[in-house]
C-alpha cells in the first residue's frame, strides 16, 4: 500500500529539526526500499515547516510502526500529521 504523510512541525521548531535531521536522514537511509518520494514542506520564506513523504507499507498498522519510530516524532519536531492512502502512477525521479 502507497501512503501519502504531511507532517507539519510545531511552532518554532526549525532549530529543533535541523538538530535532529542528521537521525530523521539515517532513518530514511535504512527504509529506502519504503520510499518513494520524500522531501520538505517549504513556508513563503524558504524555511521548512515540514515533510512530505509518499512511503510504500504493507500495511496502515506498518506505517504507524514507522511514525511511532520516527526521529521527527519521538523528539517532538512533527506536531500535526496527516496520512492518507494513495496510488501514485507517474514517479520521476530527479537528475
């Protein structure tokens, strides 16, 4: 199963992310074979506020494993997220 995940992060919590993404991207490194597509949701600024992540799992109960897990969520960067199922067609890939 394809899942769509945006996950915002709390108010103020850029310098928390950016402490704990060297984890959040060791993390993402072992689950390769999950991934799709993954990268940073971007304010008017620039600055991450966020990921978005489309994550291949054999089920919703293996994902939400996942999430529990993840560096993002046991540090408390990720506040609000939100999953939904998805059927991706098309992916490219960059460069």
């Amino acid at each position: 199963m394809q899942f769509l995940i945006r996950a915002y992060d709390g108010a103020e919590k850029l310098d928390k992310r950016m402490e704990v993404r060297p984890r959040h991207l060791e993390g993402m490194q072992k689950l390769n074979d999950h991934i799709v597509t993954a990268g940073g949701l971007l304010d008017e600024d620039g600055k991450m506020k966020g990921s978005a992540l489309i994550m291949n799992f054999e089920s919703r109960e293996a994902l939400d494993d996942y999430i529990k897990n993840e560096p993002y969520v046991v540090e408390g960067v990720w506040e609000k997220i939100e999953v939904e199922p998805i059927n991706v067609v098309i992916a490219n890939t960059l460069g």
